[in-house]
C-alpha cells in the first residue's frame, strides 16, 4: 500500500498526469472564451507539452506561452478565420449557381485543405519557434504538404469530435462531457508527439525556408 503513494511511483506519476491533463484543458476553454484569443490558447496549449521541462507548473508554463504568442498567435487566427470566411462565402455561392466549372470546386477544395493544413502547424510552431508571421505562415504550409502523412494524422485527430458526432449523435452527447474536461488537451498531447520528430530536424536544419 505504501508504494501507492509513492511519488515516484506508477500510480502517482500517472494522477499527476491526468491531473496535468485536466488543468490544461481547463486553461485552454477559458482562454478560448473570447474566441478572438483561440490562436493564443492553442498555441499555449501544445507549447505547454512541447516547451515541458522538469519542475514546470503546467498552469504557469500554460499562461508564460499564452502571454508570449498572443499577439503572433491572434493575427494568425484571424487571417486564417477570415480565409475561412472568405472560403466558406464561396462554398455557398456555387452551391447557389446552377452551373460552375469543375475546376473551380477542386480549386475551393484544395483551397480549404491548404488552410486546414497551414493552421494544424502553425499554432505549434509559434509555441516552440520565433519567426515573421509571414514566415511561419509560409513554413507551416511548406510542412502540411511534405509531412502529407503526420498532416493527415493531426487532421484526423483534430475532426475526432465531429466525425463521432456525423456518425453517431446519441454517442457524442454521451462523450460530450469528457470531451470538454480532457479532450484538447489530450489532441495537443499526441498532436505533440507527432510534431516532435518534425520539430527537432528543423531546429537542426535552423528551421524550413
């Protein structure tokens, strides 16, 4: 019973995480609350499992990345929530128009998973590097098409939610709950260690141009 609570034991290290977990998700809902400030919260939220250190307070290493990226990190979201905007406006005007070439609807499509892709990296990479907006913006989407498969597994993990919700209502409200306590922490969790590998060449190879 001793080796319970045990500090450097199994079970503590593993409340300590969940408690980590659950800490994290909290800060990044509130953060998002404004929603102006999401970029900022996302990006706080994955740099607090990339920058993570021995000793850190997750809450404290939360807001020290909240603070540093906000500005970076709200121009990003809103250049690519207008984007989105602007796409989104498109989508509805040819399904409005009798007729459009099919070149134009591959074009939206491409279009949107370009922007899709470009905001899956960027976030993270204002958490872990410094760089012109202009720069990041172009880096994450030279990386969402040359990493094509770590893209399609953070695009994967990001559409978790609503994929469960397309295929089964009664079964997204039942996990709705545990959603909103852990479930963006946990994405920004093993989206972090997807990123990792990538991360690490480009501090090697002094980040892509």
């Amino acid at each position: 019973m001793k080796n319970i609570f045990d500090p450097d034991g199994t079970v503590m290290r593993g409340l300590t995480a969940l408690s980590d977990i659950i800490l994290l998700n909290l800060c990044f809902l509130l953060c998002c609350i404004p929603l102006v400030t999401a970029g900022a919260a996302w990006s706080a939220l994955y740099g607090s499992y990339l920058r993570q250190r021995e000793g850190d307070g997750v809450v404290r290493l939360f807001f020290s990345g909240f603070r540093r990226s906000f500005r970076q990190a709200t121009i990003v979201w809103l250049i690519l929530a207008g984007a989105g905007v602007v796409l989104a406006l498109d989508f509805r005007l040819i399904a409005a128009l009798a007729s459009v070439p099919a070149v134009v609807t591959v074009l939206l499509y491409l279009g949107a998973l370009l922007l899709a892709g470009t905001g899956l990296y960027v976030f993270p990479m204002i958490a872990v590097f410094e760089d012109t907006t202009p720069r990041m913006l172009k880096n994450a989407l030279i990386l969402s098409i040359t990493a094509l498969p770590r893209t399609l597994l953070l695009g994967l993990l990001a559409a978790l939610p609503l994929i469960v919700l397309l295929l089964d209502v009664e079964l997204f409200g039942r996990l709705l709950m545990l959603w909103l306590l852990v479930g963006c922490s946990v994405t920004a969790k093993i989206g972090s260690c997807i990123l990792k590998g990538v991360f690490q060449r480009l501090v090697h190879t002094d980040q892509p141009q």
